[in-house]
C-alpha cells in the first residue's frame, strides 16, 4: 500500500471551498478509467480534508453544502470522477512522451512536405521539433496543440497541412472488398457505375494518401485509377 508520503491528492473545489482525498496516483488513474479497483485500495487515508497538507478538515456542515452527504466513500468517488488528480513527476514525464507522439503522428498524417508533396517521416518531425525547442503542455489536448507547433516547425521543415478530395474508380471485380477500405475515410459521394465499378470522391488529408492507395492498389493489383478534384 502507499504511504500517505509517497500519495499525491486527488482534488474538486465545490461551493467555493476545496476538498482533497489521499491517493494512491497509479491506482487512482487506472480507478478513473473505469478499471476494477476497490475504492479502499485507491484512497491512502479514510479522510476528506480541504488541505490534505496541513490536515485540515471541513465540517460536516461544509460537506453537506458541497456533496449533499457526509459519507467518505460517496464523497470520494464524486472527488474521483469529476475532480484533479495531482501526477507524480513520473507520471507527468510519461503524459508528456505519450501527447508528442500523439501529436507527431497527427502531423505525420495529416501534413505534407511542400517540396514534394508527400508526408514527413515522423523522426524528421520529431527532430524539428527538437530543433524548435517545442514545449509540451501538460494540461492542453494533444490535437489543442498541432496547430501552433505546425506553426513553430515551418521555419525549420517545408510542412502544411492540406486536405484533398480524390476521385477514385475501382473495377467491379475488386469493388465490393475496395468499398470497404474506401468507407474508412470521409467518403463525400459513391456510385455504382453500370458495369460494376466503383466511382467514389473522398475527402483525405493529403499525409494519408499514400496510406489509402497502398490499401487500394494490394487489394485491386494496382489498378485503381485515382485523380486529385482540388486540395483544400
């Protein structure tokens, strides 16, 4: 078990006032996303406090006012559920790694090199970012964020983002299994010609359509005819 030295705060301000539960930071985030942990194993003491710190505690008129009950436990899953977990430097550290990488393979995905129209490799995007001195923000989403690094890595690397709309016609015979792959995407309009074959428009980003036709050409043999309608 965790001691309360090593156990971080898990936090809500309700009524103006805080209230904070001891826990176990592992075992809090794992309880916070829906995985089967007792509640006794999550919290490292049976104690609500407004500032666990200093081991103040509210009265049981202010928990009543906040959360409508005194119950440490019903209390402790609305703190859970709805409030701040305080992370660990270890914690924050992996948060961090997980949203760059989060955010290069957006970039990745949905970018292009202006020179040559393709995707950037995501270590070529991860050393201009390097190379930008790009801060990570903890506290903001991952997609929050591709919008101003994409603006810090265009002095260094030639990037935009672009979307496309392709039109692609797939025979009849490799229509039916191409759909499918097709569907995957933002799929604007599709027909059924009279032959058989398959006219689609879709709407991509430009960084995904070497991805959607490598699909396309392993299940058609590489007969897939495509054309770009215009790039947004």
């Amino acid at each position: 078990m965790t001691n309360v030295t090593s156990a971080v705060e898990a936090r809500i301000k309700k009524q103006g006032k805080q209230y904070e539960i001891l826990v176990d930071c592992d075992k809090a985030l794992a309880f916070r996303q829906g995985k089967k942990i007792a509640l006794d194993e999550v919290m490292v003491t049976a104690d609500i406090f407004h500032e666990a710190k200093r081991g103040i505690k509210p009265t049981e008129k202010d928990l009543l006012v906040a959360f409508n009950t005194t119950d440490v436990q019903a209390i402790a899953l609305i703190i859970l559920k709805e409030g701040e977990i305080q992370l660990t430097q270890k914690h924050r550290e992996k948060e961090r790694e997980e949203k760059k990488k989060r955010i290069i393979d957006i970039i990745h995905r949905q970018a292009i090199d202006t020179k040559t129209n393709l995707p950037h490799p995501p270590a070529r995007i991860e050393a201009a970012m390097e190379q930008a001195k790009v801060k990570i923000d903890e506290n903001k989403s991952a997609e929050e964020q591709v919008e101003a690094i994409l603006t810090a890595l265009k002095p260094i690397i030639p990037i935009k983002f672009e979307t496309r709309l392709l039109e692609i016609k797939i025979a009849a015979q490799y229509a039916g299994t191409a759909f499918r792959t097709v569907k995957k995407y933002k799929l604007i309009k599709s027909e059924w010609l009279n032959d058989g074959a398959l006219l689609a428009q879709v709407e991509i980003p430009a960084g995904l359509q070497e991805e959607l036709f490598a699909e396309l050409n392993k299940i058609t043999q590489g007969s897939v005819e495509s054309k770009i309608l215009k790039t947004i």
